[in-house]
C-alpha cells in the first residue's frame, strides 16, 4: 500500500470538497422546505444536479486534455463555491435548479479527476482498497459535514458560507501539494461502447447505483421529516446511512482484492436490497428502527460504486484511466437522472 502515499494530498483535498458537496445535499432539501418548496420540486433539483453531472461527464475529457488534472480540478472547484454562495443570495427554485445543473456539471469533472488520478497511481492487486480509503474519506467527511446544520441552522448565511470556504480550500492541498499528477489524456473522445465492452458488469453496476444512491441522497431528508423527525434527527438519519457505507467500505475491498470482485459485488447488492425493502416495510415511523435499517441499507449500498469501479479499471489498460472514469460516472448520471 505504500503506492497510496504520493495520493494523500488528493485523499485530503477529496475530504475537504465533498464534505462541503455532500453538506449541500442535505442542507438544500432542509433550507427548500423552510422556504415553502414542494417535496417534488426539491426532487427536482436532484435531478438537475444529475442532469448537469451527465453533461460533465462528457466534456470533462476534453478540459483534461487542455489544462491537465490540477488546473481543471482548480477551475470546476472555484465555480462550485461561487455557486454555493449563490444558492443563498437567490432564494428561487428556478435559480436553485440552474445552479444545481451548474454543481452537477462541475462536481461531476471533480469526481472523474479525482478517481482517474487514484487509480492511474495504483495496481489492480490495491485498486479496491485504495478505492476504499477514497470512499472511506468521503464518506467521513460527509457525515461530520452533516453535523454542521444542527450548530449553524439552515436558515442562514453562515452555513452557506461555510460550504463555499469548504470547496474553495480543497484546492490548497491539490494546488501545493501533491506531485502524482499524471499525464492528460490523448483520447478525449468518450467512446461507452468500448466501456461497456471493457467491463458490462461495471457498467450496469454504476448505473443501479446511481439510481438508489442518488434517490437516498436527494429525498431521504424528505422522508425523515415527513415522518415526523426533528432536525437533528433529519441529520442523523441521512449520517447513519452514509456512516454504514464508510464502515464496511475496506473490508469489502480487501476481500475483492483477494476474491472474484463479481462475487462480492451480487452478495452486496443482495443484501442492499433486503435493508431497502425492511426501510419500506417494517420500520414504519421508529426513529430509532429507521436508523438501525438505514445504517444496514448504507453499509451494502454505499460501497458498490467503489466495487464496480475497480472491476472496470482492472480492465483498463495505461491511458485508459480517464475514459473509464469519466464513463462510469456518466453512466452513474443516467441511473440518477
């Protein structure tokens, strides 16, 4: 694993920046319905913000191939924070999806950087696991983010400052410190036939999660107040689902590392799919029953991406890295749209 140290300021930059992305998740679909926004309206605007994440995910290639790994993270980074202080200078729904749109294009360059650049610095006998620690640091920065609205409350400026000063010092640790970053890509043409003929089960895979994951992070909000819980049982909720990913994050990446990864991928899923269906029909309105599903539901779901992930770049051969990234979180974009 010592392979994972020339990574660590993009491990670090990674925390910082989607803390603040997952924070605006969550603080949206609160701040919207204090605002008087219907529930399919907020909805709505998860599905800007996927619809803008497709659009990135085709031309981010083509800004890598110009610019190079860091000046782009740089450039996708600042417009995200300028649109985060934007969100509250604007109280619209219009607005807000048009920003959202915005978010989803840039956040979705940042991903794609981000993930190209880990694995174009690992082997296929690590990938899983550094792809692990990867996720492990988003989801643990998501989770303390979340804990921010209690403190700052939804109704203010503050917490909408706080997000933007979160995705603008994300570029300090990439812009000074890190000096693993590859080559631009020679291929910027985004060819998903040849990405779906690299790895089908990838593929498929991202595109399940991206419907479930997507849907989880968008309303699940909704559904804990509409159930009757507090803010801070609203926050905890949405924690504890993401906190159960982050749990069992590594050991699943161990063992594909040291297993069939398609095995590993079909008994996650499966169990995945039990928690979501106990969510729906036996936890009813128990805050506490809710957090236990929830947190079980997180613990498979969470984790997928990671795992489809590394099969189709243990597939992909040097200077694939990008393509392969930028597809899958196209393809992640189609299930969440």
């Amino acid at each position: 694993m010592s392979s994972i140290r020339p990574l660590i300021p993009l491990l670090i930059a990674a925390g910082i920046l989607l803390g603040g992305n997952g924070l605006q998740g969550t603080l949206i679909a609160l701040r919207g319905a204090q605002e008087g926004f219907s529930a399919p309206v907020i909805g709505l605007m998860g599905t800007f913000y996927f619809a803008g994440f497709l659009l990135g995910c085709l031309a981010v290639t083509r800004i890598l191939k110009a610019v190079g790994h860091v000046r782009t993270f740089s450039a996708l980074a600042a417009t995200a924070s300028a649109g985060t202080l934007l969100l509250v200078l604007v109280i619209d729904p219009i607005m807000w999806c048009a920003v959202r749109f915005a978010g989803g294009f840039c956040f979705a360059g940042l991903f794609t950087v981000m993930e190209a650049w880990l694995n174009s610095g690992v082997t296929n006998k690590d990938r899983a696991r550094v792809l692990a620690i990867y996720r492990m640091v988003d989801i643990g920065s998501v989770t303390s983010a979340q804990f921010l609205i209690p403190i700052f409350g939804a109704g203010g400026f503050a917490i909408f400052a706080i997000m933007s000063m979160m995705i603008t010092l994300s570029l300090v640790p990439v812009s000074l410190g890190d000096r693993s970053n590859p080559t631009p890509p020679e291929d910027v043409k985004l060819d998903l036939p040849r990405v779906w003929r690299i790895s089908p089960l990838g593929s498929i895979g991202c595109i399940a999660v991206g419907v479930t994951n997507s849907a989880f992070r968008t309303l699940s909000p909704v559904y804990a107040e509409q159930i009757g819980m507090s803010v801070a049982d609203v926050v905890t909720f949405v924690s504890v689902g993401i906190f159960g990913g982050a749990l069992i994050q590594y050991p699943l990446g161990y063992l594909s590392d040291r297993r069939d990864r398609r095995s590993v991928l079909l008994a996650t899923t499966c169990c995945a799919m039990v928690a979501a269906l106990a969510l729906v029909f036996v936890a009813g309105a128990d805050p506490f029953l809710n957090f236990v599903i929830v947190f079980i539901f997180g613990s498979f779901a969470m984790p997928l991406f990671s795992l489809s992930a590394a099969h189709a770049n243990d597939r992909a051969d040097k200077g694939e890295f990008v393509l392969i990234n930028a597809a899958l979180m196209l393809f992640y974009s189609f299930g969440a749209v």
